[in-house]
C-alpha cells in the first residue's frame, strides 16, 4: 500500500464590495490575464506605524500522529474562537480565512487507478489573518494558528502580531501602474507563501504589507493586492507596492522586487 500525506484547505475570501469599474482584462499581457474589477479607492491611505511586536508559540503535543478523530472544520472554527477568547488572545481585527485537515491517505497501488482505501486524521488546523479598518493584511506577518487532535485537544498555538498606531496618510498610486509594475517585476513584494508567478487575476484589492516575525518593519504601508492562480492552476497573489515615495526608494537600491517594506518615510513626509 502507498501512504501519502495530504492536506485539504478551506479558504474564505474576502471580496471588496465596491467594485464598480470596468474590468481590466485588456491591461494584462501575454504572461498576465486580468479579469477583475478596480476598486474604489480613497484620496488618501493611513499609514500605521509599529510600536511592538508580541509572538507567541506553544506547543504540548506532537501532531504528526494518527488519531481517532478530529473536530470537523466547522467545530474546529468554533473551538479556536472559544479557546484564544478563553486566553485573550483573539484581536477584534483578526478573521478566520483558513481551515485545514491533515491527514494520511491510503492508497491501493495494485488499481490502475487512484483508488484511496482508507483516510485516517492527524490534526486541524485553523488559521487567522487580519483587517485594518476593513483591509487585508498580507504577507507573512500578523497571522495566528491553533490546531486541534482528538477530542478538540489544543496541539499547538502560534501567534505573531504587531500593535500599531495611526501615523499620517499617503496617497497611492493608480491601479493600472501597479499592474504594469507587475508586468514588469518591479516593486513586488516577496509573499512568502506563494512563491510562484500570477498568470491569472481574478481579486485585486488595496490592502497592507506584514513582513515575516523579528523583521525590522516600522510602518505599515498600502499595497495593491492581486489574487488569482499561477499557470498550473493554483492559487497566487502578488502585493505591489501603492506608495510611489516607496517604490522610488525600493528601485533606487537596485533590487526589482522589496524584500519586506523596510523602507519608511520621514514622518514630515506624510500628510497629516
């Protein structure tokens, strides 16, 4: 018998609500289709300047084993609202946007066909992001995890989040610069999870950057968000930065793409 380790994700999607110009699929290019709608966008973006960082890990349980049972994705949701309410560790900005069962799959290698014999659990995941005022956060910061074994038994908890504060406005630069921006690789920033190429954009959104946990990250700055899927079909985003003093100081240091928006403005440069 083969044994393979799968995984299966239940994502939810967050779709701006105000979408209301055309579409922009005749701004993609021959490695880039676009059909998704601009958003609305405002004259000018906050900029949110990080005072602290907490991170948190704990874990009391090895999860790579099989077990009995685990919650089903829509308790699990419910036991990972209870339990970091219970710790106080649940932010009123945080949203669940990920289930995920791991699993082992067993399957009969003597069929000429995938034949899967028998699936038995290891544990469920469900993972959090972030809104500020209503935007995503992106990237590979600001993110909360708890997985569950038998009987909703907490495995593991991870936390990573930075307290912010309100520090300016900036205005950002139109939607259709970004994609050409994209086009051309300039001033996108690495996101971490989804390492590939977007072929495919169905979502784009205004939202902010989170870099990875220890970065050395003062502000929070807008970014252009686009989703869709690579080549092969699978999900992709790529964040582009909306800033032009930004984007000016990233292609200045001579890399095409801003690894984490460690670039930051003086504060007499925001409009207050």
């Amino acid at each position: 018998m083969l044994v393979i380790l799968a995984g299966f994700a239940l994502l939810v999607d967050f779709h701006n609500s105000g979408l209301q110009e055309p579409p922009l699929a005749d701004m993609g290019s021959e490695n880039l289709f676009i059909e998704a709608h601009a958003p609305d966008v405002l004259d000018k973006y906050p900029v949110y300047r990080v005072l602290n960082e907490s991170v948190i890990h704990e874990e009391n349980s090895n999860r790579y084993r099989i077990r009995s049972s685990v919650p089903d994705e829509e308790e699990a949701k419910e036991l990972a609202d209870s339990y970091l309410t219970s710790i106080d560790e649940l932010p009123d900005d945080s949203y669940i946007d990920r289930v995920h069962t791991t699993q082992i799959e067993y399957l009969n290698n003597e069929s000429r066909s995938i034949v899967i014999d028998s699936v038995v659990p290891m544990f469920v995941e469900v993972s959090y992001s972030r809104l500020i005022d209503g935007y995503p956060v992106v990237g590979p910061g600001d993110s909360i995890s708890v997985c569950f074994g038998d009987d909703g038994e907490v495995l593991s908890f991870s936390k990573t989040w930075r307290e912010l504060e309100r520090s300016g406005d900036v205005a950002i630069v139109p939607v259709e610069v970004a994609i050409k921006r994209l086009n051309d690789g300039n001033g996108v920033l690495r996101s971490g999870n989804f390492i590939g190429s977007v072929s495919y954009v169905d979502e784009i959104q205004v939202g902010y950057f989170s870099d990875i946990s220890g970065a050395d990250q003062e502000f929070y700055y807008p970014v252009w968000v686009f989703r869709g899927t690579d080549s092969c079909g699978n999900p992709a985003e790529k964040y582009v930065s909306a800033t032009e003093e930004i984007y000016q100081q990233a292609v200045g240091v001579g890399d095409e793409y801003i690894d984490g928006f460690y670039y930051s403005l003086d504060e007499e440069e925001l409009i207050v």
